[in-house]
C-alpha cells in the first residue's frame, strides 16, 4: 500500500508541494477514469488502516468536506500557479487607476481566459476586488470542478467522505500532512542507555 501511495502521489492528476497537493486539470486522466479510480484506492487504504494519504493541501480537504464548493472562501494563495498568483497579487495590491490598468495589461491574458474583460474596463474599488475574487475562483475552483467531483465520487464509494464531512478535525489528520513535533520524551526514546558493568570505575562517574 505504501508504495502505491507513493506512486499515487506523484500522478498527474495532482500538483503542488510534496506534501500539500492540489487536484490538477489532466485530460487524460479525465477520459481514463483516473480521478475516480485514486479516490476509491485513497478510501481504500484509510478504511482498511492503511497509510494515511496526508498530502492534500488544506484548501483541497475543505472543497472535498464542502456540502457546496461554492461556499467555501478561497484566497490568491491557493492559486497553484506561481505566475498567475503573482499576477492576481499585483491587481489586488493596485492602490489607483495607474496602478490597476498597468496590472491588468501585464495579465491580460488570464484576465481573458478566465472571461473577466469587462470587469477591466472602469477602476473603482468594488470592480477590483470582484475581479480578483473571479480570478481566483477561476483558477483554483472553476477549472477543477469536474476533476474534484471525480475525486470525490471515489473517495465516498464506502461512504467515507460522507462521514468525514461530520468532523473537521479527523478529516484534517487523514489528508493534511503536519510537521512532527520532537518533545523532550521522544528525543529520549531515540536513545538506548548503554550501562557499564556493575562496580567499575565508569558506573560511579
């Protein structure tokens, strides 16, 4: 099972860190089945207490518990694609007219991908921040949607996700990889006392 994790891991049909993986839009994988198939063999191993598939980001965990995706509050940071997040940041961090259409020029083309031109055309501070929240739901939500609901078709086929969807913090420890926190009793248990024979000179010291 282990290996399989492994290899499940560095699939296509994920991006991301290591250790926060995002669902990626793979059409292959799509026409293949793949979403779905990963999800059932993810359930599988959580169900029969095998290795745990924590490498999902927090934002993925939060679409996949989510009744409706649409409700969940997404951030630039989730954008995957270093590029277009810097892109999304600099229309975000833009304080006047000058600053907005000098951002939205160098993005243009995300701008028109995601369908948001007309959101470009006058500056004023409440079409900025709908062009950068349609931005974001485009790139992190909008192109994923088929993909993520495969996904979790796959993982529910045993109901699992259903019952994961009741508790936050369980769902979290079976998908969302946490840095292990070293305390002063496991650093002993790292250790092995070699003790010296009984009445030598080492044992007293």
């Amino acid at each position: 099972m282990r290996e399989a994790l492994v290899a499940i891991r560095g699939l296509p049909i994920f991006c991301g860190n290591d250790n926060s993986k995002f669902i990626a839009l793979d059409y292959l994988s799509i026409l293949k089945d793949r979403y779905v198939t990963v999800g059932k063999m993810m359930s599988y191993f959580i169900v029969h207490q095998g290795p745990l598939p924590n490498f999902l980001s927090p934002s993925l965990v939060e679409l996949l518990r989510a009744a409706d995706v649409d409700a969940v509050a997404l951030k630039i940071a989730d954008i995957e694609d270093y590029v277009i997040r810097e892109q999304v940041e600099v229309i975000d961090n833009s304080h006047d007219e000058v600053q907005f259409k000098k951002a939205v020029q160098n993005a243009q083309d995300i701008i028109d991908l995601a369908g948001c031109l007309n959101l470009t055309l006058i500056y004023n501070g409440e079409n900025k921040t709908l062009l950068v929240s349609s931005l974001v739901r485009f790139f992190v939500l909008d192109r994923i949607r088929g993909p993520l609901q495969q996904f979790k078709s796959g993982l529910d086929w045993n109901g699992l996700m259903s019952a994961l969807a009741q508790n936050h913090s369980i769902a979290e420890e079976v998908f969302v990889y946490r840095q292990p926190i070293i305390t002063m009793i496991k650093m002993i248990d790292l250790f092995t006392v070699d003790w010296s024979l009984e009445n030598t000179r080492c044992r007293r010291r």
